[in-house]
C-alpha cells in the first residue's frame, strides 16, 4: 500500500514551524538511537476522500494548534523503508509518497494540539540558521534539499529515499 502524506513548510520570523520526535523504534530514521530527538515538518497522512490542502490543513491543527492557509506545492518526494520487520508492524508508513506546501498561519487563534503522533513530543519554532548547522531535521531528504526547496518559487522533485 503506498500512502500520500502532506507537509508543511510554515516560515516566520526567521524560524520554521517544526515537530519534535523521540525516536522509540532502533534503526528507523537513519540509525538514529532510541531516545534521541529528531525533527520533522507538520503534516501526515491524507485520508480517503481528502485532498491534499484539506490532509495538510488538518494535520497541522491537530499537531500545532495552528489554522494554516496553503500557499503552494513546493516539493514532491517518495519513502520507503526497506526492513521487513518495519513493513510487517508499520504497514501504513513503509511506502510514502510525501507532498511539501509551503504554507502560512492565519489569524484564526491558536488551539490546544488534538493530536500526538508516534513519538512527537510537541510543536517548536527552529530559527533557520539552526536547520543550516546541521539540525536534526528528517527525512534527510527534506533536510539535504531545505535551502533549496525554500530558494526555489516552482515545485521540485526531490527523489526517493530509502531506509
């Protein structure tokens, strides 16, 4: 089963809208060690019979708090994870094809966040000099190509990344 999930890339201030993470699963997210943090963007999962802008929306304000309005589509990239024992207890998160909006905060008020992902401990505001020196920002594939996805006024494919 391939999945869409929808990201979002929120900028202000200098500082990005991301997702803290504690890895609990050994060797998931390049060989990062359980209890370690790592870094992702708003979003996940499209549901059936949901568009893309409708997932990403959703997604955000049930992990931030945050009403966001979608801008663009800026990046397009694929995920999958290679190791049987992952495919067998995470089947819906082995093969991902991922969708990057770069988005922005309405001035709708904040909310309390919904919803936890696996692992998330909460939303943080990243300056983005940070994401540059080497910030613990996953997939590597966002993290490799950030500057230019944000450099960038016309949709870029980033590949496919496998783990």
């Amino acid at each position: 089963m391939i999945r869409n999930a929808a990201k979002a890339l929120i900028i202000e201030n200098n500082k990005v809208l991301m997702i803290k993470f504690q890895n609990t699963v050994a060797n998931m997210l390049d060989d990062l060690p359980v209890g370690e943090y790592y870094y992702d963007l708003p979003g996940g999962g499209q549901n059936q019979y949901e568009t893309l802008e409708e997932a990403v929306q959703r997604e955000c304000l049930e992990e931030t708090g945050y009403t966001i309005k979608v801008n663009r589509l800026a990046a397009v990239y694929e995920e999958m994870f290679m190791s049987q024992d992952f495919r067998n207890d995470w089947p819906d998160y082995a093969h991902k094809v991922h969708f990057l909006f770069v988005c922005q905060i309405t001035d709708t008020p904040k909310q309390p966040p919904a919803e936890a992902d696996h692992d998330m401990v909460g939303a943080v505001w990243v300056d983005l000099a940070d994401i540059a020196a080497g910030f613990g920002l996953r997939p590597r594939i966002i993290r490799d190509n950030f500057r230019r996805v944000l450099a960038c006024e016309h949709t870029l494919y980033l590949g496919s990344a496998r783990y």
